[in-house]
C-alpha cells in the first residue's frame, strides 16, 4: 500500500466520528455504529457464555502494550476472557502508531477512580 493510501486511511479510521458528525451537518453523532458494535459484542458475550467460543476485540487489562489497558483481540469462554491474543505481526508505521498512543506509566497514586471497580480497590 503506497504510504498517502495508507496515511489517509489511518486518518478516515481515527477521525471516523468526526466524519459522520459533519455528514449530518451537526445534528447527530456517530451512536449507531456504537450501538451496533456493542450488540454484536453482547452476542458474542451470550454466545462463549453457552459453550461458542467468540473471538473479538474489546478493552482489557493486559500487558499487550505497556498501558494496564488496551483495545486487543481476544477469545471469550464461558468464564470470560480465556486468550488475550498479542498485537500479531506488525510492521515498523504500526509499531510507532502504538508507541505514539500508549503514553510512559504514571506514577503509583494508589488506586485511582476509574480502576476502582476494574480492580477491586
């Protein structure tokens, strides 16, 4: 793929509810594909739960990256996440895309808000 190509695609995916946004003039917002992501996922979840091992791509706890958290594909059983499947083969433009957004660990706080739950802290 000729790297403008590419540029631009990485781009359209990063900026994609941005565009849908500006289709509708500012009267809406890109929550239809959300919802239609997040009823798939809940199948895929109902279905590992029943015995169908689902692979899918969800935000978990991993160490896939050097954040405690990270959009990764994974294989769902019926008691949750059963393999969480690395980054796979990437080249050097996708390695530094993933360095770019994973920003240096902070400092221990102790147990911050937003992993309370995730936690159990």
């Amino acid at each position: 793929m000729l790297a403008e190509t590419r540029d631009a695609l990485v781009h359209r995916i990063m900026f994609g509810g941005d565009e849908v946004v500006q289709a509708k003039d500012g009267g809406g917002s890109a929550t239809l594909s959300m919802a239609y992501a997040g009823a798939n996922f809940a199948d895929a979840v109902m279905s590992s739960l029943s015995g169908d091992a689902q692979t899918v791509c969800t935000f978990v706890e991993s160490d896939v990256t050097e954040a405690p958290f990270f959009a990764s594909k994974v294989t769902l059983g019926k008691d949750g996440v059963d393999t969480i499947h690395g980054l796979g083969e990437i080249t050097p433009y996708e390695e530094q895309l993933v360095a770019d957004m994973v920003r240096p660990p902070l400092p221990p706080l102790g147990c911050p808000p937003s992993l309370r739950t995730a936690r159990g802290c």
